[in-house]
C-alpha cells in the first residue's frame, strides 16, 4: 500500500504525458484520475494507520546502508492525506487557469506528490532527503513558469532557499551515519539505527542546528523566512496552495519526526529560545500581512503567522501541544487552501491582487463572499471549525508552559482577526473601483471544491478527536510518543566507544612514521 | 616479462590515429566522414577489449606502464567517455580525418595516463593529451576566437608542462628516480629533503595548470569558450578524469603536501562556483563549473588513507569514490556539452541563445536538464551519488571542514545550474535572437538520450553502476 502511494502519481505521470498527446483536457483528467486514486488509497492508509503502524523496509543500496523503509503512523498518514486531497485540488483549481503547456504542468504536480508523500513517509534518512530535494525542482518549475509577476526571480529565490537549507540538513545526516559507523561499524542510514546513535550535547548542538537551518527554511521558522515573501504570492494558485498548505508542513514535520528526536539534548537547551522565535514568527507575520496590499502576499504572510503558530505548539513539547499541533497542521493545510483559491479566482477574473483595485464585490458574487467569510473567519479561529480546536489546544499547552507565552498566544488570535477581517473587507465591502468590469460569481467547479473543504472544516471542528484520539494511542504513533516523551527516555545505548572515524582508518601518514 | 603486448591499448590507438589521416585522404564525403568515425569507435572498442585483456601484469615495459586492475578501471572509463564523443561529436566532412585522429591520439594520451608507472610516463601522457587538446581548440582556425583560444591554451599549459619537468628534474635529483614505486619508498622512509618538497611542489602546481584548479584556473573560461563545443566537453571530462587519474600513483604526497592539495581543493571549489555566478556565457559558466568539480576530486583526493589498491574495493572508500566520480562528472558534462552543441552551432553560446529551447526542442532540452541536474548533484540523478561518496569518503577520513566548504560550494553553484534552466524553460521562444540548431543524426540523439536516461535510472541503482566500473568482479 505504501509502495503503491508513490507508484500511482508515476504511473499518472506516464500517462498524463500520452494523453497530453492527445489534447490538454487529456493531461488534466489523466492527472486528476490519478490524484482522485492516491486520495483512495491515502485513506485507506490512514484508515489501517489508524489502528496500527503500517511499514515496509528493504535494502535499497546495499553499499551505503540506504534503505527503502517507509513507514505510516497516524500523524504521517494523515500529513499523506492531506497531500493527497491537496494535489486534488490543486489539479481541480487549475483546470481553468492553466492554458500553457498543460501537460508538464500536471507531471510537475505529480512528482512533487511524490516528494512530499516520500518526506512523509520515509523511514530512512536518505530516503528522506531525496523526497525533500524531489520537491525542489517541481516547486522551481510551478513558480517560474506558471507563475505571475516576479517568477523566475521567486522560483529562484525558492530553490536557493530551499536547497541551501537542505545542505545543512545533509550534513547533519552524513555527520549521523558515519558516528553510526563509528559504533557499529555497518553503514546504516535506516532511522531507527540512527536514532540509537547516542551523542555528546556538542555534537547534538551542530546536529540539531543543522536540521533546524533545513526544516525551517521550508516551514518557515522567523529569520529564514524571507523567500516566501516572493515564492507564495508569485507563484500559480496551485503552487500556492501546495506551497501553504503541504509543502510549509514537510518542515514542521522534520522537526519533530527528525531534528528534535535526533539530537533532544540541543532541543531542550534551544527550546526557550525556539519557543521565542515562533512567537515573534505569528506576531511578525500578522503585522506585516495586515500591511499588505496585495490579497495573496496577505494570505502568504498570514500562512506564515499561523505556521509560526503550528512552531509554537511543537517546540512547547507537551502532549497538548503536540495535538494541537498536528490539528492545525491539517486546518491550516485546508483554511489556506480555501483562501489561495479564492485568490486566485478573483485575479483569474480581474487580473489584479490589489486592495486598491478592489472592493464592493459581494453584490456582484454573494457566494464568493460568503465562502471568503467563512475562511477568513476559519482562519482566525471561528469555534467550529477545525482551526479553533488547534489554537485552543496550542494556548491551553502555552499557558501551561509559561503564563507571558499563553497570554502572547492568545493575544495572537486578535490580531489574525484583524488582518482577516482585512481581507474580507476589502475585496467585498466598501464601494466599487470605477475599474471593475464584469464579475461573474463562483461556477460550479469552484462551488464544490469551496463548499467540500469547508464541510471538512467544520467537521474537524466538531471532531477534533478524529485526529486527536490515535495521537494519544503509543501503538499508532510511536513517534509522536517518543517525541513527547523524550525527557523521560532512559539512555537507550551507553556510549563506549568514542573514537572517531577517521582516527579508525589507518593512513599513509601512520604508515610513514 | 616486458613484452609489447603490455602496451597493446596504446598501440592500437596510435596505430589506428595515424591510419585514420591516411584513409582520410581517400575521399572527402559525408558517407567517409562517418566511416572514420565508426572506424575511430571500433578503434578505441579494440583499445578497451586489449586493455580488459592485458589487465593484471603489474608494472611493465620498462616500468612505464602499471597494468593493475585497478588501473584497467580508469581507462575504461575514460575509453568509454572518448568513446562517446567520438560518436557524439558534429564534424564536417572535409576535416573528419583530423578531427578524429586527434580525437583517438587524446585517448591515447588519457590511456597513458591512467596507468603510469614513472614521471617521465606522466610527461609524455600530459604531452600527448595536450598537444591533441591545442589543436582540437583551435580546430576552427579561421575564427579568431578559436585561434585566441588555441593560443592561450598553448601557453598557459606550456607553462604548466615547464613547471612538471623542472619538479620531475628536482624530484630526480633527490631521490635518483622516476619510478613511482621507488619515489613512494624514498618518501614514506625519511622526512623529505627542501629540494623534494620544492620539486613536488612544482610538479603539483604543473598538474594544477593542467587541471585547471584554482589559482591556476584561468584559462579555463577562455579556452572552454573558444573550442568547438565537443572538443571542451573531452577537455572538461576525459583529460580532466586522465590527469586526475595520473595524480592518483602520488598520494603518498599527501604526507608533504597535504595542505597545499586541501587549499587547492578548498579554493577550487570556492573560486570556481563564486565566479561561476556572474556569468552569462553557458560554456564559461560550464568552465567554472568544471573549475569546481576538479576542487571536488581533489578533496576526495585529500582523503585518500590507504596505500594504492590493486583493484577497485567492493564498497566505497576514496579509490572508488575518486573513480566513480570521474566517470559520473565525465559523462554528465560531456553530455551538457554535447546537448549544447545539438541545440547551437555558434561557438559563444550566452544563456539568451537558449531561451525557450525547452519548448522548440524538447528532447535535447531535456537531456540538458537532466546533464545540469547531474552537475548539480540534485538527487534523482547520478551526480548526486557521486558527490555523497566523494564528501562522504571526505566526513570519513575527518575532513569535515573541507567537505563542508564544498557542501557549501555545491550550494552556491546550484545558482548558476539553475540559471540555465530557467533560460531553457522559463522564457518563450519569442525572446530568442535567430540562431541555427545544427542538424543531428538520429543516432545522436538517441545516444544522449540514452546517456540521459542513464544518469537518472543509475542514480536508483549507484551500486550497480559501480559493479560496472568495477569490471563486473
């Protein structure tokens, strides 16, 4: 099942390219017939995840210990979901606006699911990194071809980001392997070998800031944030919303699947800094957003504020937080999905993002503006929807924390509501620009995709415990426990041996003494 | 026993150049240019079967020639990268007989220089592949940038050939010999006297010139541009592997020299992707890129922690690491040019000439793509593999901090890899100033093709691709 997540996107991409042949409608339903399949199995995954961990493990290159391990446990089979349900849509919003070069567009969209659902799952470092630099290329193709305005410069911007980030991170991860050979002397890249390795609080120290610099590029984490400012806003509707609502997840994600398990000691002597770091992120984020004069790069800089948001509940490290966390993770995934939508069906049919150019448009589509209320209200946490549940979590594990940090956090929730109301306001109160041409109200296609992914809102919002509840379950996932968990581990291997590769390797200069 | 047969693979390279200048004579067609080059193909097959064949003798002909398997490795590598463009190359009709004998006599001189047993074998081969490269260089010797290039060329490695002889003078006159095996011994037995260390010194700053490492780099861009665009793609991946390949005999240098090959390494590999950035040329910023992949090998050079091995190890270490890398570069960047080269016949090719390609010629675009990818060592290619084992072979010998500085130049130069693409794919046609794409024989393109889909199914199977490097064993 595992296997067949990544197969079925390769074997769509084969076949969006032969009926690209054909004509683009091809290419879009080849491609959406796939993307319709891995939601399928993606919920039957997250189903069986539900009840037990799933995993497949094979030696993939024998010679550098990489395995082909993926694993699901809930919070991992859930993150596919998601994915698998954006890709949906994704391919769904597009289906009017893209008109070039169809057919490419598809297979990029296809094989960055493909990175994402490898992020997700991998059990193994470098199968891991090769899912995360997966996403990069597809990600420069999405912004810089499809994109509008400043493309390639943002795709550019994106990539460097992205990759420049990812170096760390695979510096960590090579620094991990060969301390594992170092011990066992068998190359291994397999997680749970490398989670055995036990290091001293400075090699943690590097470890970790090597992982933090990776992860929160992506995430993104407050000083490391500055491409999105172009990335998000430039690029398609598509591209945003995967950008938002799948890709900013992967970040989070490695940071409590990978960085903090791996190196607990560095994390718990960054963590009041972190904890700062998020908070600065959702207050940064807000203000800037509600100075902002463009509804996407809006939207994009409070996506920024709420994944801060997300941050805080991680780095707060309690079982509270880290529910509230994963919860949001999805809200946030589908609240912002909802608002890039909107989005871009406004610039689809006004060509312009400018507040100035904008205004007085509930008279002429109602329904556009009730959905753009009901999101823009989910955003800033309206009870009953799934983004509420999330904060109140992250606020309730906040105050618990530290009572400045949840009085901050709550403070918080006012200003997501300014900026939200904001963006309401402005598109669909307030008199018309002379400008305004014809505005015809949602159709049908944008009807659906809006009203299912409110429905999915509001029933997460009156369920939370459909994520929640398996969180609490060790059996589901281990890795949430064991990240929860952690200060209470015991020392799993006492360290003995503590010379260092190279010191092990006989060299030419020993061999001249 | 010394035995002629020991050198048959240079015999029958030689043999089959000068043949070719003699049956070129015969005729000037197109049908005879395509004979020369299967003729000049099958030569360097001949070359490879009798390398295979006389693997194992050790050092032979007058201890010029070590014919281990290990050696056997690299020149069939870079046999199979001569190969390749020997197939690939676009030649006129009328200059075919040159083009390819000069083609098999840089084999000749990249075959030398994989297997050298003594000093005066590495001066001979750098003499041989040199002299070929000139010409190759300034192989359109009516444009005179070609002609400017042919001449810079020629000086520059004229002085870097001055500084090998005069370090092999003081390396002779220190130690009383050429030989390899002796010259490790003096090494590795005493501490090494001033004049040894100053004749290495010089002998590495010639193998500098030749390999165009940083500080001696500078006519890399120039000489890259001015060649015709196959001719730079066997001087960034064949010549340069073969002069890699000839250092390879002298690690135990990296008991004297250690810092001077670790600062070459570090700066090759800072300098050549910094100045990689600005430039808007795609050969240029192909020569800086080559610039950095030479810093690269060094420092899996740098890493080197065990005596020269007979064969190529089972698993990964430097050696191999060092060979693999030579191979997956060769054939990544051999093949960025070519596609250059099917995609533009102009000799300066700047990044507008390749605007929009990706939607009027999408296949050789995407070969391109897949090359630069490579180059990058994104994952999904087999560039990737072949930088992990290089830095991972460094993190092992505990050169963090090198590995780290090419970790963090691999992430500068990724800047300008993307560059290209974007010219490639991110602007419209329309954008591009008229220029002609060659013609190309399906054969070609199938073989990049091939290549292309080579450098991604590998990067699924890297050990199974070193098997093949291996030999097979």
């Amino acid at each position: 099942m595992l296997t067949l997540l990544l197969l079925i996107p390769l074997i769509g991409i084969v076949f969006t390219i032969l009926a690209g042949r054909v004509n683009a409608t091809g290419a879009r339903v080849a491609a959406l017939i796939s993307s319709v399949l891995s939601l399928q199995v993606a919920y039957l995954l997250a189903a069986k995840a539900r009840v037990q961990v799933v995993e497949l493990d094979r030696l993939w290159i024998p010679s550098f210990g990489v395995h082909f391990a993926l694993r699901a446990d809930w919070v991992s089979a859930v993150l596919v979901l998601l994915t698998a349900l954006l890709t949906v849509f994704a391919i769904a919003v597009s289906w009017k606006e893209i008109k070039e070069r169809v057919t490419s567009f598809h297979v990029w969209l296809l094989l960055l699911q493909v990175g994402v659902t490898i992020v997700f799952l991998a059990r193994d470092l470098m199968l891991f990194y090769l899912g995360w630099e997966l996403m990069i290329i597809p990600m420069l193709f999405l912004i810089g071809s499809w994109g509008t305005g400043r493309k390639e410069y943002s795709a550019f911007k994106f990539v460097l980001f992205t990759f420049t980030g990812s170096i760390f991170m695979l510096a960590s991860m090579l620094y991990l392997f060969y301390r594992n050979i170092g011990i066992t002397g068998v190359p291994s890249f397999h997680l749970d070998q490398i989670l055995t390795v036990q290091l001293s609080s400075t090699e943690q120290w590097w470890v970790f800031m090597g992982f933090l610099i990776g992860f929160g590029v992506k995430a993104p984490l407050l000083p490391l944030h500055t491409w999105l400012t172009d990335a998000y806003p430039n690029a398609s509707t598509a591209g945003s919303l995967l950008l938002s609502g799948v890709l900013s997840k992967t970040g989070v994600f490695g940071l409590f699947n990978l960085a903090i398990p791996l190196a607990p000691d560095a994390f718990a002597l960054f963590r009041p800094f972190l904890i700062w770091l998020a908070m600065a992120g959702v207050f940064y984020g807000a203000c800037i957003a509600f100075n902002q004069r463009d509804i996407k790069r809006l939207i994009a800089y409070s996506s920024f504020s709420h994944v801060s948001f997300i941050l805080l509940g991680i780095f707060i490290k309690s079982d509270l937080g880290f529910q509230g966390g994963v919860l949001q993770m999805i809200s946030h995934g589908l609240s912002t999905a909802a608002l890039f939508l909107i989005a871009g069906a406004i610039q689809d049919r006004l060509n312009t993002r400018e507040f100035a150019n904008l205004g007085g448009l509930w008279r002429v589509a109602p329904a556009m503006g009730a959905f753009m209320l009901f999101f823009a209200f989910a955003s800033l946490g309206l009870p009953g929807t799934g983004n509420f549940v999330g904060e109140l979590y992250i606020i309730a594990s906040a105050l618990s924390y530290h009572w400045i940090i949840g009085a901050l956090a709550s403070l918080a929730v006012l200003f997501a509501a300014i900026y939200s109301l904001k963006l309401f306001t402005g598109i669909f109160h307030g008199p018309e620009p002379a400008s305004l041409t014809a505005f015809p109200d949602t159709d049908n296609r944008e009807n659906l995709l809006l009203t299912s992914l409110a429905v999915l809102l509001i029933l997460l919002g009156l369920f939370p415990s459909l994520v929640t509840a398996p969180l609490k379950n060790a059996g589901t996932t281990p890795a949430a426990t064991a990240y929860s968990t952690l200060h209470q581990q015991p020392t799993m291997i006492a360290m003995t041996d503590t010379t260092t590769p190279a010191a092990t390797v006989a060299g030419p200069r020993e061999e001249a003494r | 026993m010394t035995s002629w047969i020991n050198v048959l693979p240079e015999a029958i390279l030689s043999v089959s150049a000068l043949g070719i200048l003699i049956i070129s004579t015969l005729a000037n067609s197109g049908s005879m240019r395509d004979l020369l080059r299967w003729l000049s193909a099958i030569a360097i097959a001949a070359s490879a079967v009798s390398l295979v064949y006389t693997s194992g003798t050790g050092l032979t002909s007058y201890g010029w020639v070590q014919s281990t398997s290990f050696t056997t490795s690299i020149a069939l590598v870079l046999l199979s990268l001569m190969g390749f463009a020997v197939l690939t190359s676009p030649v006129k009709a009328d200059t075919a007989g040159e083009w390819f004998a000069l083609l098999l006599f840089t084999a000749l001189g990249s075959v030398v220089l994989s297997r050298v047993g003594n000093l005066a074998a590495v001066f001979l081969g750098i003499e041989v592949l040199s002299i070929s490269l000139y010409v190759l260089v300034s192989f359109r010797y009516t444009s005179r940038i070609s002609l400017r290039g042919g001449v810079t060329y020629l000086v520059l490695a004229g002085v870097g050939s001055a500084f090998l002889v005069f370090g092999s003078a003081l390396i002779f006159a220190t130690y009383g010999s050429l030989d390899i095996a002796e010259l490790q011994t003096g090494a590795l037995a005493a501490p090494m006297p001033l004049l040894g260390m100053f004749g290495y010194g010089m002998f590495l700053v010639g193998v500098g010139f030749k390999l165009a490492a940083t500080p001696f780099h500078m006519w890399a861009p120039d000489v890259y541009e001015a060649a015709p665009t196959s001719a730079a793609g066997v001087i960034a991946s064949a010549s340069k592997g073969a002069t890699v390949a000839a250092l390879l005999p002298f690690a135990f240098l990296l008991n004297s020299h250690f810092l001077v090959l670790t600062l070459l390494s570090g700066a090759s590999m800072v300098i050549g992707n910094l100045l990689g950035l600005r430039e808007t040329r795609v050969k240029r910023i192909l020569a800086y890129s080559s610039v950095a992949h030479v810093g690269y090998l060094l420092l899996g050079f740098a890493a080197i922690r065990s005596a020269t091995p007979e064969a190529l190890p089972a698993t990964m270490d430097a050696w191999s690491a060092i060979v693999f890398y030579i191979a997956v570069y060769g054939f990544s960047v051999l093949g960025a040019f070519t596609a250059i080269g099917a995609l533009r016949t102009q000799t300066v090719v700047s990044l507008n000439d390749l605007h929009g390609l990706g939607r009027t010629k999408p296949v050789t675009s995407a070969c391109l793509l897949v090359f630069v990818v490579s180059l990058a060592g994104l994952p999904l290619s087999i560039g990737f593999w072949g930088k992990i084992y290089l830095f991972s072979a460094a993190f092992q010998a505990g050169l963090i901090k090198l590995a780290i500085i090419g970790l963090m130049g691999s992430a500068i130069g990724l800047f300008y890899y993307m560059r290209i693409l974007v010219h490639l794919y991110m602007v419209s046609p329309e954008m591009n100033p008229r220029g002609e794409a060659p013609e190309q024989s399906n054969f070609q393109t199938a073989l990049l093709i091939a290549t292309a889909a080579g450098i991604v199914v590998f990067s699924f199977f890297p050990d199974f691709l070193y098997y093949l490097v291996r030999g097979g064993q």
